[in-house]
C-alpha cells in the first residue's frame, strides 16, 4: 500500500500524518501538494491531515474543496481507492461532499484540546478488528457533526457511522460528547465500499506509547489488514 | 549635509508634538546635538520609537549587563532576535519570551494573538522551526468585572494564533492578583529548532545587496505601539486600540514555511521581522548589527490601506512581514519561493556603507491610486537621513535613582501564627485547591492545541512541557527531546525583589530537573511598573541581582529577554513579575518522569528539608486568603541546597528510581500532594496517598501551606526507598518517607498519627477542576 498524504499551505498535521504512515505503520508516503492536479503515481491510501487548509477565515474546508488536489481525490474516491480525512481533513471531505453532512463550531463555542474515547460503530476497512474502546486526542474548533434527519438515517442504516464518543467503559452519549455532535458521531465512512472515513479525532497523533497511546495506530493497521 | 524634505501636512515641532511622541527636553535636546540639525516630522516619529523604553531599553540597560549570558552551549546570547543554546549533533535551540501586556489589555484577543505572533517570528527569522510555545499570563482579581472578558479573549487569542500557526502550546501559567486588575501580562514564550550551521542574524551585510520585504502587505495598524508599551494607563484617557495590530496567522504560517524553505538554500546575508516599530526597527537594528548603511524606498512598500504617509509606513506594526537581505542575484530565487507560498515579495532598499539610515520616497506617491503614474528617480526626496548609531547605541541611558520600599518593613512584621485557624483542615484544602490560583488551569490549556507535529510527551498541567523533535539533516534524522517550563511568584518578588527573582529561577529549573531534563538556558520576561520610581527601579535592580546569583548557582544562562516597564494603572503598579522560561534537554526518553503519582503501593518521599518553620508562611497564597494581603517575611531560598536538590532530582530521574517528581511550591505541601494524587488529565489515573508529617498538629496551618523552596515530592516503588534514600544522602539532600500512595482518599497526618486531612479524592478533583468556573462559567 502506497499512501500520499495531501498538504495544503495551511495543514499542520501534516508532520505526524507522514510519520505515522511513513515510520510507523511502514507505508511508501508521499507529500501530494494542493496546487498538484493529479495524485502522486500509485497513490492507495489518501490522508488530508488536520490543520486550518487556507486558513479557513471562512467556513473551514471552503476554499480546499475547489482546489486542484481536491479534484484528484474525488476521481480517486470515487474509483474506490482508500481516503482518510483527519480533523480539518474531514471537513474538507464534508465541504467537498465527499462525505455527507457538516462540521459546526463545538457546542461550548471553545477549541477543545484533549483525549477522548469512541467506540467502533460499524464494520469497515478502518474498523474492522477494533477494540470495542479507543482513547484518541481531539484538537477543533468545529467538530460539531450535523446533518439533516433523512442523512443521519442514512447513516445509520447504511452502517456509515464509523465512530461515536463514548466514556472510558463504553457508554456512548452524555458528557462523553465533547462538541455537541448528532447522535455522538465521530466519524463516518462514505464512498463506493466505505473506503472514505472521515473523523475528528486524531489517530496519528495517538500512534507510540510515547506521546500517551498507540490505539490510533489500529485503524492504520487495520486498513492494511483489509486491503492485503 | 542639508536635512530631510518637509512633506506636505507634516506638522510643526512644538512642545505638544514633542510630548504626544513622549520625547522629554533632554532627550530632544541630545537628538538635535547629534543630528546638528533639528530632526523632520518623520525623523521625530521615528527617534519616538528606537528611543522609546520598548525599543532602546534605556531604563534597565545599566542593569542587564550584571545577567550571566555565557556557557558552553551558548551560541548566541542576548542582542539577537533570540537567544540560541547547543543541543548537540549540529543542532540548537532557539527561544525568546516576550511580553505583550499593553495591547492585550486594550484589545485582549488580538493583544495576545499578536504577541504569539511576534515571538514566533523571533524564533523562525533565525532558522529554526518553532516546536512548542508557554504563555505565561496575569489578570487581576477573579471578581474584577473585566477579568473574566480579558482572560476569555486572550486565552482564545494565544490559541486561536498557535492552533492556527500549529506550534503547540505546552505549558506556561496563570495567576490572579489584584495589581494586575488595570494592567494584565501576557508573556509569550516560543522555542525552535536549527541547524547549527544554518542559524540566521539580523545583520544587513554586503554592501549592495538587495533588500526584500515579504508577508503581509502595510496598514494603519500598530502606529506608536513601541512608544504605547512605554507608557502607564490612565483611567480617563484615551482609548488606545487603534494602536493595537489584528493578527493573521495563516500568513505567519505561510512565511514559516516559505522562510525555511529559503532559509535552506544559500540565499540570505541576514533577515529580521518587522516587530515593534516595524520597518523602522528591523531595518535599523540590521544596519546596527552589521555597522552598515541602508537605503529603503518607501514608493515599493506593499501596502493595503491608501495614502499612507511616510511616517505611518515607517512606524506601522502591521503583524507577518519580514525583511529579507538577499545575497545579490538570488532575488529571483527567493522570489519563486514566495510564489509558491503565494506570499507578496517587493525589493524595497539596499545595504549600503554609509553608515547611514536613508529613506527615500516621491511626495503624494501612491500605488493603489490606479491613475498615478509610476514614480521616477528625480521626483523622489530624502524623507530621512539619520546616523544608524544616533538612532541606536546613542539612545539615552538612564540609571534611574532607587530606594526603598517604605512598605516593606511592616509587612514583613506580620506574623502568620495570628491568623484564626480553621474549623477543618480537610475542608480548608479542599477550598485552597479549588481557588483560581491554586486550581486545575485545564479551562485554559484545553483551548490549546498541546499536540499538534505529534511529538508532545508530557501536556500541560504537568510540571514541564515535553516535546519530541525529529532534527533532520542530510537525509538524517536524529531525535532531541526538549522540555519547558515558565515559573514566577510575583508576591515573593514584591516582598523580596533578590529571593523572589532567584526563586523564579529555582523554579523553572526545579520544574526541569523533576521532569527529566537538564537546564540548559532560560529567557526572562521582566514585567516591572513604572521605572521613574525609585521603589520600582530598586526592585528591578535587587531582581536582576537575585536572577543572576540563581543562575550562577544553578550553572545555567539567560540567552534571551525582554523588559516590560510602565505596567501600571494611575500609579498603582503591578506585583514586580520576572517570569522565566526554561528549557531542558532530555538525555533519553526513558528518563521522563510523570508530575503525578502513577499507581497504588508506590512510598511517597519528601527530598528536601521537612519542616518549615512556623514563620514561612510569610508571602504564601494561604497568607493572602486569610489576609487579603501579601505579607509575613518569606522563606529564604538556599541557593546551595537549591543546587544539590536539583542534582538529585536529575539523577534519580536518569538512574530511573523514581515513578513521579513533583515541586512543592503555590499552595505549599499540601496543594502538591493533592497536585500528585489527582492532576492527571484522566480519573483512572488518579490515586490518593496517606502520609504522616513529622510535626506537631498546632503546626499545621505552615505545615500544609508554607511556600518553602526547594522541596519535591515523589513515589517510587517501595523497593527502591533505601536506594533512593542513599542517593540522597550521597549529596547532603534529606529524604523523608511520608507514606504510601493508593486509596481514593487523600489523608495527611501530624505527629502521632494526628489527623489533619482525610478528603475523598472526587472531591479535591472536582474543587481543583471547577477552580475557574467563578470566573468563566462551567
């Protein structure tokens, strides 16, 4: 697998989407740039990193999705090749309907920075083989997930909600909602074989035992096990 | 030589003129000495600035020399943009703190935006990619009525420009006090990382060469900053948030990024951010630095507001620009560079070696007035011609009178033992814990992002900040671990400006060592009131002693700083506040050790001396509680005890013995035992412990609270106390076992098994994290 982690001039998670790819779940990776119209050759795996795209003044995700990179992922999505989409990464995908639904300003209007739990939610490529609880760090402004009621029960029949907040034993919903998310979604899979995901929390800043965890390192591990 | 042009509209030199720029006589009468001229309307706007407090340090210049800036790591020490510190394998630390009080009282959320911004910049124009920020802020009491809207818009600020940029925010700290209730700090502290062979100075060298403007194009904004930061506030006068910058920090990350990149290529002779006083100050400051001459034009200075005069584009403040002195013929390389990043870059002078600041630009000249024409050489006119050493080394010096302050006595005086005790110890801790000052700050630091790069191994809330950094260089990447630490206690300065400083220090190096990393510089933000009182200029004076001995004890440099003076609102001045940033270089991963107890079972120790006297309360937040007042003579500190402490500390970290370190300082040996047993960010990490004081019960109030430096709780398991006891005799340190970690409740005893505290853990959780809610809201 062969992943091509997209920059835009405002990514700041790129750093660790590429180490974690490159060093750790050991992946060939590639740095695609956003003025690039076409993915690096043999791109697999497509990561947009957390960050604030072109610095996102207007609604985050608005500008990036009609750029030229944007149009390159879309085909590959599209075709059924693999994307995740991390924070700023997942709003983008939203705004770029590659992914249904929105991305509102948390519920407490503040950015919130700390380690939550979710729980797999359904079957997928990124899910597949999970613990039933994962602890993994969020960092957003606009992490509220909101859609409209004949989406969510798209989703939810569909499979497609792929993480939702919980607390340290499991328990979904409550106080372990950090930003006022609908039915405490996290994150969602889309495209043609759920091989979309999008998610606010960050699994690549939550890859080592050194910086307070490996869990997110799972979904990774995960992927690679459902694409061999 | 004849003098610059009068330019349309420039008003005439009168004493009114004079004291809007806060050019005193003496000081006009030397400018003129040195000019043999009197100075042009633009020359008066621009000698306000390099002159001003902010810019030429004239008040404590006298006094800085006396810090020690020298080491065996030290590459650069104070006089650049930051201070640069060897960390081995061919790379440095770069790192600066710098206050930005004045504006982010006026303007809270873009005050304190902007100074993340500004500090950034003095980390980056020097070759290093920032890694981690602190901030260490001030706000007046809880109950003030501005407090809660300051400390919400600055809080958003530093987090809404550092999340932005993608540095995290690591640490730093927050106190309340009332002296700051008109006058709020925000110091901002940022370090990075270079190559040792690619560090860069704000030097205009090479005669010739071309000089780039790059970033952000030229407003209104930030006009007379440097000379508003010079002065105090007044109740009645005139709001100043025009002067106040509106930051960007999506083009701060732009020009990180694109100045790397140049920065990679052999294409600069120097560069320098446009800071406070803007053009004017870089562009003179690398002149200086070099012993060159400069030339700008101002006819190519980008800009987005229209008709601005020579005068505002000099001393504008508007935030993200950069000058850049290109080696010649590189300039079309920087420029693909700037393209890529899609960032304005315009050759706006030259360096030359006159010795000389020229500024050049066509009268009426505007380039976003569509129908001008295009400016011609013979149409253009001096708008100043100054000596680059009148504007700099010439600044007046001033060593200010000191004296006393007549207060202190009496103060001192107070005696502790007066105060009524408490019906309940354990309810007295669970308040004490739960006060603005003594409480959880996760409110604040949860608005920081603290991982961003994916390298942060210790968040804040713990003693230290820790990051990871991958160093790369020539395909090689080597991994260095840095930790951070910001400490001050202003009320110890007050009622002790030498022992309160020199405590600042032990602190902010106490905070390394517990957390395994060795000091190896520090950066001071001195935030004083106003330096034309003999009291303050005393404090400052005794300050600058007390952080010298400290250093000098602690083997460890001041590399970079900044002074903040004038933090005072109609006479009334703020608590005396030299904060300190320290850095600390961790040898191996392995030797990080956990601020907080990590399980049950585990001995709790105390390294250091047992017993404070019944006296040390004097200075301490229990003091000010029960009092209202800062007073009681503080503790000393024991700068040879101080230094074998920390020597232990670090080694039992390296010799991995113990599972957690953490200082007793704020709230004394209680609040840090509580601090242990319950910091952690996650419940299933808290533990409580059950510990025996050696001291009598009618003892407890300095027992528990008593501010005493040089004291560190830690566990370890217990196997290992004899161990870590010889360790500790070994170097004259004492170390006493307390008790036993484990349990949900938190009990402190006195002698003979006297009990003092005996608190549920949930509850000293909840007080801690609920501590600002008075302020903010749940």
């Amino acid at each position: 697998m062969r992943a091509s982690v997209v920059v835009f001039p405002g990514s700041n998670a790129d750093a660790e989407m590429i180490h974690t790819l490159r060093d750790l779940v050991r992946l060939p990776t590639e740095v695609a740039w956003h003025k690039d119209a076409e993915l690096p050759p043999d791109t697999d795996l497509v990561a947009i990193p957390g960050g604030f795209s072109y610095g996102d003044y207007l609604r985050c995700g608005a500008i990036a999705r009609v750029s030229p990179i944007m149009a390159a992922v879309r085909r590959h999505a599209e075709r059924g090749g693999w994307v995740i989409g991390v924070c700023n990464g997942f709003q983008i995908l939203t705004e770029a309907g590659l992914l249904p639904g929105a991305l509102t300003q948390n519920q407490h209007l503040r950015f919130e920075c700390r380690d939550v739990y979710v729980t797999p939610a359904a079957d997928g490529p990124f899910t597949r083989g999970l613990p039933s609880v994962l602890r993994l760090p969020i960092a957003h402004a606009e992490g509220r997930y909101q859609a409209d009621a004949a989406t969510l029960e798209r989703l939810e029949q569909g499979g497609l909600v792929a993480f939702r907040y919980c607390d340290a034993a499991g328990a979904v919903g409550g106080a372990a909602n950090p930003n006022g998310a609908m039915h405490d979604i996290a994150g969602i899979y889309g495209g043609p074989r759920k091989n979309v995901l999008g998610l606010m929390p960050h699994p690549e800043r939550m890859s080592e035992p050194l910086v307070g965890g490996a869990d997110g390192r799972r979904l990774f591990d995960a992927l690679v096990a459902a694409a061999s | 030589m004849p003098g610059p042009a009068t330019l349309p509209g420039d008003p005439p030199m009168t004493p009114a003129l004079l004291r809007a720029h806060k050019v005193n006589d003496d000081e006009y009468a030397r400018l003129e000495a040195s000019l043999g001229r009197p100075p042009s309307y633009t020359e008066l706007g621009v000698f306000s600035v390099m002159w001003s407090e902010h810019c030429s340090y004239k008040s404590s210049r006298v006094h800085l020399g006396r810090l020690p800036t020298a080491g065996p790591r030290v590459i650069q020490g104070p006089g650049e943009n930051a201070g640069v510190v060897d960390i081995g394998d061919g790379f440095a630390a770069i790192f600066k703190m710098e206050s930005h009080n004045h504006p982010s009282y006026i303007e809270p959320y873009q005050g304190a935006a902007t100074g993340v911004g500004g500090i950034l910049r003095d980390v980056f124009t020097m070759g290093a990619r920032p890694v981690a920020s602190m901030d260490s802020l001030r706000f007046g009491r809880p109950d003030h009525p501005r407090t809660a809207a300051l400390l919400r818009g600055v809080v958003a600020g530093v987090g809404g420009y550092g999340n932005c940029v993608g540095v995290p925010t690591v640490g730093g700290e927050l106190q309340f006090d009332a002296s700051y209730d008109g006058n709020i700090l925000v110091n901002a502290f940022t370090c990075g990382v270079a190559r040792t062979d690619r560090i860069f100075y704000g030097r205009a060298s090479g005669i010739g060469n071309p000089i780039l403007y790059v970033g952000a194009k030229t407003g209104r904004d930030g006009i007379h900053g440097a000379t508003m930061a010079s002065d105090e506030f007044s109740a009645g006068g005139p709001s100043q948030r025009p002067t106040v910058q509106v930051g960007d920090p999506f083009m701060e990350k732009l020009l990180i990024e694109a100045c790397l990149e140049i920065f990679s290529e052999d294409l600069l002779a120097g560069v320098q951010d446009m800071g406070a006083a803007g053009l004017t100050s870089s562009s003179v400051e690398m002149a200086s630095r070099s012993g060159s001459g400069l030339e700008l034009d101002l006819d190519a200075i980008p800009r987005r507001a229209a008709r601005l005069t020579p005068y505002e584009m000099l001393l504008s403040e508007s935030q993200e620009r950069m000058l850049l002195v290109c080696h010649q013929g590189k300039e079309d390389r920087v420029r693909a560079i700037c393209d890529k990043w899609d960032l304005d870059a315009a050759v706006v002078g030259r360096v030359t070696d006159s010795g000389r600041w020229v500024v050049i630009a066509t009268p009426g000249y505007d380039p976003l007035d569509d129908a001008q024409t295009p400016p011609r050489r013979e149409d253009k006119v001096v708008v100043c011609d100054l000596p680059v050493d009148v504007l700099t080394d010439a600044a007046p010096k001033y060593d200010r009178p000191r004296g006393p302050d007549a207060s202190l006595a009496a103060r001192h005086a107070f005696d502790p033992r007066t105060i009524p005790v408490p019906g309940s110890w354990s309810e007295e801790l669970v308040r004490m814990v739960g006060t603005p000052n003594l409480g959880s700050k996760r409110w604040v630091y949860r608005q920081y992002d603290s991982i961003v790069r994916g390298g942060t191994i210790a968040r804040p809330g713990a003693d230290a900040g820790i990051v990871r950094v991958p160093c790369e260089k020539d395909g090689h990447t080597v991994e260095k671990i840095l930790a951070f630490a910001a400490d001050c206690n202003g009320r110890m300065v007050e009622l002790d400006p030498w022992g309160g400083a020199a405590k600042a220090v032990a602190e902010a190096c106490r905070n390394l060592v517990i957390s395994g990393a060795e000091p190896i510089g520090l950066t001071d933000c001195l935030n004083f009131g106003s330096p034309e009182r003999p009291e303050i200029m005393e404090q400052f004076s005794q300050a600058i002693d007390g952080l010298a001995a400290a250093c000098r004890a602690l083997d460890v440099p001041i590399v970079s700083g900044n002074v903040s003076f004038y933090n005072e609102t109609d006479g009334r001045a703020i608590l005396p506040t030299p904060t300190i940033g320290a850095v600390g270089l961790v040898a191996d991963a392995a030797d990080v050790v956990s601020s907080f107890f990590r399980g049950a079972g585990d001995a709790v120790l105390l390294l250091g001396d047992a017993r404070s006297g019944a006296l040390s309360l004097g200075g301490s937040e229990y003091v000010m509680q029960k009092t209202g007042k800062a007073q009681g003579a503080p503790p000393k500190l024991d700068l040879d005890k101080e230094r074998a402490l920390q020597g232990l500390a670090l080694e039992l970290a390296r010799a991995h013995v113990v599972r957690s370190m953490h200082d007793a300082s704020d709230g004394g040996l209680a609040a840090a035992l509580v601090e242990c047993a319950v910091g952690a960010d996650r419940p299933e990490l808290v533990f409580g412990c059950d510990v025996a004081l050696d001291a009598d019960a009618s003892d407890a109030a300095s027992e528990l609270f008593a501010e005493d430096p040089s004291r560190i709780v830690a566990s370890c398991e217990r196997a290992l106390v004899e161990r870590v006891k010889a360790m500790a005799a070994a170097r004259g340190v004492p170390c006493a076992e307390l008790g036993v970690t484990g349990g949900g409740r938190v009990v402190i005893r006195a002698r003979g098994g006297v009990e003092l505290v005996d608190v549920a853990t949930e509850r000293l959780r909840a007080s801690r994290e609920s501590a600002l809610e008075s302020i903010v809201g749940a």
